[in-house]
C-alpha cells in the first residue's frame, strides 16, 4: 500500500509532485481534497476507489468505479464516503498502473 502524500499548493504556483501508480493507494479524504490521475498509456484505463459501509439494507455500498481516456487527465475529489474505517484513508487501486501517475492536491 502507498499513501499518496497531499499536495498543497503555494501562491508562487508551485506545482503538485506525481508519482505512478500503486498496485494499492491509499489517499487523505476531505473537503479540498482532489485525485489528479493522468494517463498517458494507449488504451484507457480504470481504477476504483472503494467506498465502505453498509446500505440500510445490509448490502454493502458499491465501490466507485472511474475511467480516464487515452493521453487524458481526471480529476476526483476524494469525499469522505470514501474514508475506510480502520486507517482513515480511501483506497485505491488500478486496473492498470503502466503509465499512469497521480496525485493528491489540496484546493482551499
């Protein structure tokens, strides 16, 4: 598991580090908080942030799924719905980690 480290930027417009992709991220969730992926692979690719908890129902919440296009950039704010319990984090994992790289930007 990697934790992507926050990025906040500065008002000199210092740009946001990105590191590829982990077999299994993990990711800071809050208000602000925003998952740049860029791909810059052929083919598109897919990754899904799972989403804990449980329905009313008792059935578990389905897990976000998101596709990012050929040579494109997505962005995804990391909602608290998204935080597991047990560490606090949302995780994360990919289809695909072959050219693909990330980050995490806090936006206030």
């Amino acid at each position: 598991m990697a934790l992507i480290s926050s990025f906040s930027p500065s008002k000199v417009g210092t740009a946001p580090t990105f590191g590829n992709a982990a077999a299994n991220d993990t990711a800071e969730v809050g208000v602000g908080l925003w998952l740049i992926v860029k791909n810059a692979s052929a083919g598109e690719v897919d990754f899904t942030i799972a989403t804990p908890g449980l329905l009313t129902t008792g059935d578990a919440y389905p897990d976000k799924v998101y596709t990012v296009a050929a040579g494109a950039e997505a962005w995804v704010p990391l909602i608290a719905d998204y935080r597991d319990p047990t560490d606090g984090y949302a995780h994360i994992t990919w289809e695909s980690t072959t050219s693909v790289t990330r980050a995490v930007v806090r936006m206030r």
